[in-house]
C-alpha cells in the first residue's frame, strides 16, 4: 500500500478512537494490551497532531503534480496620455501567455521523487512515535498489574499474620511461647501494614498516570492477568533474525535513506541536461473597444545550466495583425556561475555510500540484537520457571516447619518466619513473570510485531518448519 494512503487511513483511525478516548462507555471491557496501546495512541495530542501536519504535506505534495501543467499569465493593461500638444493616446491591451515544460531530462520528476521520500521517511518517524507511545502505556499497564499481584500476595501474607498473631498471644497466656515472640511477630505484622501502605499508594499513582495516557477519567477493567505458570513462545534464532533484518524499523528508515542519497546522486548526475520549454502568447490591443488588432505568437527555450556555464537560447516567431510577420533568436550566456556546485554529485556519491556503509553495520547490529534477545527472553523464561520451583520448595518447607511446630520443636515466630519466605518466593515469581512480559515485548519491537503477536509468529514458524519437513 502506498505510504500516502496508509498515512490517511492511519488518520482516518486516529480521530475514530479518539472519540472513544473520553468516556468508558464506547471501551472494549476488559481492556487487553493491544486494546491499551491502541488507545494510548489514539489519545495522544501530539501525535494526532503530527498527523494532521504529515496529511497537509501529503496534500501539498499532490498538489505539486500541478508543475507538469502549463503555466498561465493574464495581463490587462490600459495607458491613456493626454497631450497638450500632438494628438491623445488611448492604449489597450489584453494579453494571455502560456509556459511549458517539454523536457528536462527527468529532474522535475525525480524532484517529486525525493519529496515523496521525504514524506515516507516522516511516516516512518511517526509510526515510531506511535510505538513509543504504545510502548509507554503497555509498560503502565503492566506496571499495575504487578502492583497489583504483590498488593493481594501482601494483603493474603497480612491476613496470615494477624491469624498466627492471635494464636501466638494465646500460647503466651498459657505460657507456650514468651512475650518476646509476640514483640517480634507484632513487629513483622506492623512492617507487613507499611509495605501495603506503600503498595497502595503506588498503585493509586500508577493508576492515575495510566489512566491519563488512555485519556480516560477511569480505568477500566483490565483483561490480562499474570500467570507465572506462563511459559514463554519464542521463534527460532534464524526467523527471529531473519524478520528483524525484514521488519526491523531502523533498518526500514536506513533503506528509505539510502534510496533518497540514489535519487540525489542520479539527480546530480543529470544537472547538465538542456531543459526545453515551449511559450506562446495571444493578445489584443487597440485605442477603444471594440479592440481591433490582434498579436500572437509561439516560441520554445533552450536553457542549460551546469556549474561552468548557464545559457538560454531563445527563438519566437508570430504575427501581427493586419499583415505584419514577427521572428527573433536570443542567446545569453553566463561563464562560470556557481563552480562549487561541481562538487555535487562528489557529495551525492560520498552520501550514498555513507550510508549504504551506515546500513550493512546496522544491519548486522539488528542480527546480533535479535540474538541477544531472544537469549534474553529465554533466560527470563528460565528464571520464571526457577521461580515457580522455588515457590514450591517454599511451600514443602512451610508444610515440614508446621510439622515441627507440632512436635515442639521450633517456635511459632519460626513459622512465621517460613511464611514470610513463602510470600517473598511467590513475589519473586511475578516479578520474573512481568520480566519475561517486558522482554518479549522488547523482541516483538525489533521484529516490529504489534503486542502479543509474537507467540504467533513463533507458531506459524514451527508450522512452516513441520510443513518442510514433512515435504522433504
């Protein structure tokens, strides 16, 4: 699809949700990430008004095909001179000329040609503004989340506590555990209170600063959850590194800037070609109306330009009326006009390469990336599933202390204690859980995908990958 359409089409959806962007009502509930991202970018001013911007030039630079078109000039003129000697003078004159261009050797078209880059490469520019965008509100969204999932572990943890705490002060009433033990449970339960205090607070913040980049007085409803029991759906090492090479979207801009340097180059490499342009004129004149005589006439223009010498040959031929019959030739030359401008397509060669050279290193950089990446997420993969193990380990040991507890041989403050390290494991594991979140996402990003596409992505890769298989 062109670019000039899809940035319509973009603009198009922009101002459809932004009506959306106000009121809970038209909201999709629950809201999922892609839902959230989508919003975000639809309720950004800023880049609502980019776009708006990006459409004007997209509009102007339509309007320029208007130059393949002849070029019109009307004139009126009337000069009266009254004389106190001689007879008076009474001049009229209606006049229309016309200029075009027959040819210049492709340079207005190839002018057009890197506006129309320009223009792509500012499209580029603000779909990474809308993926900025979506990527801060995806980060919110996942930062409540978390908040969130420790906030109900610390209430549950909390609930424990005062639980064994009341238990603890019967047992000192009957003298099966010192008042020390209590000072020391009542001090865990009260920094448990703190740590929930601070949870809240956080989160009220967290979910004003969310709600204002949705644009919405309220949030909603969120429909993704933490599953800590997730496990990660990566695509392979060569999918992965071969879409990042495709999709990439600094790869994609270093592409739209290397075609640009081209065309400059191949337009520099055209400079010296004659452009040829046609005039003609028709005209009336006379001392009262109705006017009685009548001029025209046809001409065509030779102008060379080049850093060493400009020159414009002229030629007309017309008629006047009643009988007379018109010719001219006309050459003027200037040696010498701009001799710096020699240097341009030294520049322009020097440009492309530079940036042909600028692009084989990022394109190498964006496979290493894919690489690091992708280890990356496996590793927050691994340290998830740790995380889960360890949750479990916690729990066998809870289960051995109550067990002991039982049998008189440790405190109950030792129990407590074997909670406290139950509940930080189970914190530990949605914390890894949102890091594997953040990390697909920063892949899904280099490959360009929108939120959640990626374990799409590596579904439709072992597809492809059975489907060869089983042809070979």
């Amino acid at each position: 699809m062109p670019r000039h359409i899809k940035v319509s089409i973009l603009l198009a959806i922009i101002f459809a949700r932004a009506g959306a962007a106000y009121g809970n009502e038209a909201l999709p509930a629950p809201l999922s990430f892609a839902q959230a991202a989508d919003l975000a970018v639809s309720f950004s001013p800023d880049l609502r008004g980019e776009y708006k911007a990006q459409k004007i030039r997209e509009n102007a630079w339509v309007l320029g095909a208007l130059s393949y078109l002849p070029r019109l000039n009307l004139s009126v003129q009337e000069n009266d001179r009254l004389q106190e000697i001689g007879a008076d003078s009474f001049l009229k004159n209606y006049s229309i000329s016309m200029d075009q261009l027959l040819w210049d050797g492709g340079r207005l078209s190839m002018s057009r040609k890197l506006e129309r880059m320009e223009l792509n490469l500012a499209v580029s520019q603000l779909e990474r503004m809308a993926d900025e965008i979506a990527d801060a509100a995806l980060s919110a969204y996942r930062s409540v989340l978390s908040t969130r999932a420790i906030l109900v572990i610390r209430q549950a943890a909390l609930e424990y506590l005062a639980g064994q705490l009341q238990i603890l002060e019967k047992e000192v009433e009957l003298g099966l555990a010192l008042p020390l033990d209590i000072a020391e449970a009542e001090l865990a339960f009260t920094e448990a209170r703190i740590e929930i205090v601070m949870l809240e607070s956080d989160l009220v913040e967290m979910e004003r600063q969310f709600s204002e980049l949705l644009g919405l007085e309220n949030l909603p409803a969120l429909g993704e959850k933490i599953d800590i029991n997730r496990a990660a759906l990566l695509p392979s090492e060569q999918a992965s590194v071969s879409l990042a090479g495709e999709k990439n979207p600094d790869l994609a801009a270093a592409r739209f800037s290397i075609a640009k340097r081209q065309t400059e180059l191949k337009y520099s490499s055209r400079t010296w070609i004659p452009a040829l342009r046609l005039n003609g004129g028709f005209g009336l004149s006379g001392g009262q109306y109705p006017l009685n005589r009548h001029t025209w006439s046809v001409g065509l223009n030779v102008e060379f330009a080049s850093p060493w010498l400009q020159n414009t040959f002229a030629m007309q031929a017309g008629w006047e009326s009643p009988r007379d019959r018109t010719a001219g030739l006309q050459n003027s030359a200037s040696p010498l006009p701009n001799p710096a401008a020699s240097l341009g397509k030294r520049q322009a060669a020097l440009a492309l390469a530079l940036e042909q050279e600028k692009y084989a290193l990022a394109f190498e950089r964006t496979g290493r990336n894919a690489r690091r990446i992708l280890e990356r997420c496996m590793l927050a993969d691994r340290r998830r599933r740790l995380a889960v193990e360890a949750i479990d380990t916690a729990a066998r040991r809870y289960g051995l202390e109550e067990i002991r507890l039982g049998l008189g041989q440790i405190t109950r403050l030792d129990l407590i204690e074997a909670h406290i390290v139950y509940t930080e494991k189970e914190i530990a594991a949605v914390e890894s859980a949102i890091g594997l979140l953040q990390m697909e996402r920063e892949l899904e990003r280099l490959l360009d995908l929108k939120p959640g596409e990626l374990a799409s992505f590596a579904r439709s890769c072992t597809e492809q990958f059975e489907l060869n298989g089983d042809m070979l």
